[in-house]
C-alpha cells in the first residue's frame, strides 16, 4: 500500500476528484454515471467542514481501484483495492484510534488465506 493513503490532506491536494453527489447511478447499466456517461475517474465525499471523508476510484462507472475512507479526526478508516466493483487486491480497516482491526487479501473477489 503506498502511504499516500494514509494521510488525508496529501490526498485531498495530489489526487483529482469530483462531488460524489455528481454521480448517478444508472440501473439499467449497473454503473455510475455522470452527465449520462459511465464514470472514469475519483470521487469525494466530505464532512459538514469541508475535510475529506472519502475518496472512490471508477473505470467505466464500477468501482475500480483504490478506495480510501477516514474517519472526522482524519485517522484513516479503511483501504481497499477493487477491480470492476470486485475486491482485488488489500483491504484493511483501522479504529479511530489507529489501531489495524482488519487486514485481509483479495484475488477477484475471493479472500486469500494464507
């Protein structure tokens, strides 16, 4: 996992987002539209105050790569790799006080035991 992830103010500067609310989701297509086209790109959402709560990544409207979520102190709440709206890849979860809660491994969509 690059670091990046776990600090929100570098994500919020370094990686180019639009409004989740600008999104729709189309379900006759089963993706995530914005202005009618599957979306390709990252969307935010945030708190009342402005700072970041999370960012998704999309390839053609289905989640597809890295979704990162924090929690209001800006402790990062979860990191998750996805291909075509399937976990793929590391998913781990932490508590508000930053303790690692959860920590498991994906290949298209199947947990990975060691």
């Amino acid at each position: 996992m690059d670091p990046l992830w776990l600090d929100r103010e570098r994500v919020d500067r370094e990686v180019k987002s639009i409004d989740y609310g600008a999104l729709a989701f189309d379900n006759d297509l089963g993706v995530y539209c914005l202005q009618g086209e599957p979306f390709t790109g990252a969307c935010a959402q945030r708190y009342p105050d402005g700072k970041l709560q999370s960012i998704m990544h999309h390839a053609e409207g289905l989640a597809h790569g890295v979704t990162a979520v924090w929690f209001a102190n800006g402790q990062i709440h979860l990191y998750s790799e996805m291909h075509s709206d399937t976990p793929h890849g590391l998913h781990i979860e932490w508590d508000k006080d930053g303790t690692r809660i959860l920590e498991e491994h994906y290949r298209r969509g199947k947990l990975v035991v060691p």
